[in-house]
C-alpha cells in the first residue's frame, strides 16, 4: 500500500519520529497533533545526491528560520538539524533521495491559541527516491496558465498549511498544463511550488526576498551560477506584462531543479524554445552537482 503512495517505498524503509528510528509502517501520531488539526508546522525538502545533502547548511538556516517565525522552539541546534538530515541520507536505500523533515507544535487540545506552558514538538524526517526532471523537460519546457495568487501574506515561512498550493497545482492540472505562474496586484510571486525566474535582454530578474514569495535555497544559488557566468541579476518586482514579453521563463525548485517554461496561458514565450541563458544556467547547475 505504501509503495503505491510513494513509488520505490516499502513499508520496511526506516523514518526518524520523535528521537526513534522505526518502519514507515509502523510512525504514527495522534489525530490531536496540531499539524494535522491546524496546519501548525514546518517543513523542508533536501535533494540528496550522491548520498549527500545538497546545501544543507542553507536549508536548515531556513527552517530555523521559519520555525522562529512561528515561535516553534525545539531546543535543537543547526548542527543537530544537519545531523539528522545527513544521518536519514546515509540510512536511505537510494543513492539519490529527498529527504522531508516535520516539524509540528505537538498534540494538545483543540484551542487555536498556542498551549501554555509549551509543549514537545512532533519532529519527523523520512526519505524517498529522488526523481530527475525527464529530458522532455529540459529540451521542451514546461506549458504554464497565470492565476490570481490567492494565498496569505506570509509565503516567506515554509509552513505546512500548503492548501493555497494545492489549489494553485489543481488550478494547473484542470487546464492540462504542467504549473500556474501566480500574480499578486499585478506582480510576480511564484508558480505553484517554485520559484519563477525571468530572463529579458540578456538579464535573469527575480521577485525580491520578501514576505510574498518563498526564497528557495535556489534563489542563492542562482545568485552564484549568474555571477560565475557573467550574467547579470536583479531582484525587484516583476510586472505581470514583464513576464508575458520575457526572452525566457524558468522555474526552480528542490525537486524539479531548473526548468525551462515555454508556454504562457496557451501562448509561447519568445520563440517557444528553450533558451540560451536556461541552458547556460543549467549547465552550470550540472557542473554544481557533477563536483559533489
């Protein structure tokens, strides 16, 4: 039954909750959970490669971001962050996985209000095979329809709560495209789980770290593979007419990497094809991961 949820996992693969290692079949937790009740959580995805987390540093830097943000204390340091992603990359039947930490406020009464005194947190780390962007992918780009980004004002904070999402995907999938590309007021913010990138006359733009987008651990290594190949960067609000008469679109993210886009709301961006500074980004994104 699990292998038919998550393709290449059996119910023997071990999970890390709450300090124990265990089968998959066997982690529970309460329905009192206020994960579950709430949404009262956090999350992160690392791509393994090579049995190695890939900028692990900056992924926990987030979490104990988003966790502060939310005044979830779990008494954890960053280094015992790494040490428990790092040690679920090592256990993990597969060379390249992706590695998914929870972390949720803990099981208490149904009160919306925080419980007093604090209570233990629900912390649980698992992994599964990492899947690579199919070639037809990267040689022909992604088919996107824009909408409304409807989610709340806090998309800087990785949060559980995915519900906008969601919608955002299914937005996606009824139209028989692969993503959204989502505006606010007009504005860029991100596609339904990526962040969107914008490239016109030679130049990769980018909405600005804020409080509307989720900075991707991407975000700081686009900074790098732009800089190391001489391409300029600007951070700043992205006009909904920006995107639409961009040389190039792409996307990013933990699981789908960089990827070309090709088509927006049933019109190709440019010529349709895929890009020169996509498919010089991507190659030094390969040279990135070739030297780990």
């Amino acid at each position: 039954m699990i292998e038919e949820l998550i393709p290449g996992v059996t119910e023997d693969v071990d999970v890390y909750l709450n300090g124990d290692i265990l089968p998959l079949s066997q982690a529970t937790i309460s329905v009192l959970d206020r994960g579950f009740i709430f949404g009262d959580g956090i999350y992160e995805v690392v791509p393994v490669y090579n049995r190695k987390p890939f900028r692990l540093e900056q992924h926990v830097a987030r979490l104990m971001r988003s966790l502060d943000k939310i005044s979830l204390q779990t008494g954890n340091t960053a280094e015992e962050w790494q040490q428990l992603m790092t040690m679920m990359a090592q256990r993990a039947p597969w060379d390249n996985s992706l590695v998914y930490l929870q972390v949720t406020r803990g099981v208490a009464k149904r009160d919306h209000a925080f419980p007093n005194p604090p209570i233990k947190p629900t912390i649980f780390l698992m992994a599964a095979p990492r899947v690579a962007p199919s070639v037809k992918e990267i040689e022909q780009g992604l088919r996107t329809v824009s909408m409304l980004d409807m989610r709340w004002l806090h998309c800087d904070i990785k949060s559980v709560s995915l519900l906008g999402n969601v919608l955002a995907k299914q937005y996606a999938v009824e139209r028989g495209v692969d993503d959204v590309i989502q505006f606010r007021d007009g504005y860029l913010s991100e596609a339904s789980s990526a962040n969107i990138w914008v490239v016109k006359d030679g130049a990769v733009i980018a909405p600005p770290k804020d409080n509307l987008v989720l900075e991707g651990i991407r975000y700081g290594l686009i900074e790098e593979l732009c800089q190391a190949e001489g391409i300029p960067l600007h951070l700043r609000p992205v006009s909904k007419e920006e995107v639409e008469q961009a040389d190039e679109l792409f996307l990013s993210s933990a699981t789908k990497e960089i990827l070309p886009i090709t088509e927006l709301d049933a019109k190709p961006i440019a010529n349709g094809e895929v890009g020169p500074i996509y498919k010089a980004l991507k190659q030094a994104y390969g040279k990135v991961l070739a030297a780990l």
